[in-house]
C-alpha cells in the first residue's frame, strides 16, 4: 500500500514539474494593437479665402468712397476733379483684378456703383464745358427769369411778372456774385427798363410802383457791393 502511494505521489510531483516547464518555455501573448487609421487633414482654401476677403474689404472701401464723394460733392471744382478721377482708377482697378472672387450680389454692387460715378464724372466735365464757355446775353436773361422770353414783345400785363422774377433771382443769389454778375444782371435790367418806357402807360398803378421799387432795389444792392468792394481794398 504504501508503494502505491509513493508511485503516486512521484507520478503527481513529475506532472507538476512538466506543466511549470511549460510554463516558462511558451513566450506571453502580446495584446494586439489596434491601428487607429491617421487623420487626413482637412483641406483648406486659405488663400482663395484671403483673395475673397480682400476684394470684398476693397469693394466695402469702394462703396463708401462712392457715397461720400457724390453725396457731398455735387459739384466740384476744375482742380478737384483729376484728383477725384485718380482716385476712382486706383479702387476700381484694384477691384477689377479680384472681380472674379465676388459673389454674384457683389458684382452687381460693384457694376452699379460704376454707373453711379460715370453718370457723375459725366455730368462734371459737362458743366465744367459750360463754365468754360462764356454765357450770352440771352443766356444770362433765360437764367434770371426763367424762361426763354423775348423781352421787346412782352406784353404789358406780364412786365410785373418778369420783373418780379428778376429781383427774386438777384435776392437769392446776389451774395455769391463777382462784379461780372452784377454787370450781366444790369444788362438784363435795361432790357426790361426800355420794354417797361415803350408799355408803361398800359400798366396799372400799383404796379407802376412795386416795378419802381424794384428798380430801385437793385440799383441799391448794386451800389452797396461796389461799396463793400472799395472798403475791403483800402
């Protein structure tokens, strides 16, 4: 009995020797790793971006030199005007290299804006013509009263009329004339006179007085500026 029992004894401790053998001959499992697949970078449009932001600044740029130039220049001077013109070439070219990276909304922006400034720069060098050219007799007379009138066939009923247009139009504007102004205001003034002597007669009274008052209305303020002019000289 006890022979078995040592035969089993040996049996186990040679098992148990063989399984720890075992043991240290097989190499660990390593864990597996997972390849987390690289993140493709996003693609970015950084310069057309900056193409797109800069046209539209300059676009901004554009729009309120627009609005300031014409809404506070209606009329400008001879000298300003190839300044302002200078200035239209430098924006608009700036834009005009960028045009394509607008969207839709600003093209037709920019397009109107263009418009706006050549109907302008249009209507500046045509008064600038205008003032070039000396102003005729008749000119001036359509000017003051109105209207294209033939003075030497007006009616006597309408000699009131012109000359009260007359005075009006030298009230409003006398401040701003140069001697130049009052000349050519006087000549219109004598047409009216040598008309008035020919029809006076056929005028009412009291309109013979208010046409005499105006009359000499303008030969006062007429003399009073020539007056200022002699004092400021001194």
């Amino acid at each position: 009995m006890k022979r078995i029992l040592r035969s089993a004894a040996f049996a186990a401790a040679a098992l148990l020797a063989a399984s720890a053998a075992s043991a240290q001959t097989t190499p660990a499992k390593t864990p597996t790793k997972t390849s987390t697949p690289a993140k493709t970078p996003a693609k970015t449009s950084s310069t057309t971006d900056q193409v797109l932001s800069d046209v539209e600044r300059d676009l901004g740029v554009f729009r309120e030199w627009i609005n300031d130039r014409l809404d506070k220049a209606d009329v400008v001077t001879k000298r300003e005007l190839p300044r302002i013109k200078e200035e239209y070439e430098t924006q608009s070219t700036r834009i005009d290299r960028g045009i394509d990276s607008l969207t839709a909304a600003g093209k037709r922006e920019y397009a109107g804006l263009k418009n706006r400034y050549e109907s302008w720069e249009a209507r500046q060098e045509r008064l600038e013509k205008q003032a070039s050219q000396p102003e005729t007799a008749q000119q001036t007379q359509t000017r003051m009263l109105g209207e294209n009138v033939n003075i030497t066939t007006a009616r006597a009923s309408e000699m009131t009329d012109l000359y009260g247009r007359f005075i009006d139009y030298v009230r409003t504007n006398r401040k701003n004339w140069a001697p130049e102004d009052w000349a050519q205001a006087s000549v219109v003034l004598t047409r009216l006179n040598q008309r008035y002597e020919k029809v006076r007669d056929l005028i009412d009274v009291d309109d013979r007085l208010r046409i005499r008052s105006w009359q000499a209305e303008f030969r006062t303020l007429e003399q009073a500026k020539k007056t200022k002019e002699v004092i400021s000289e001194k």
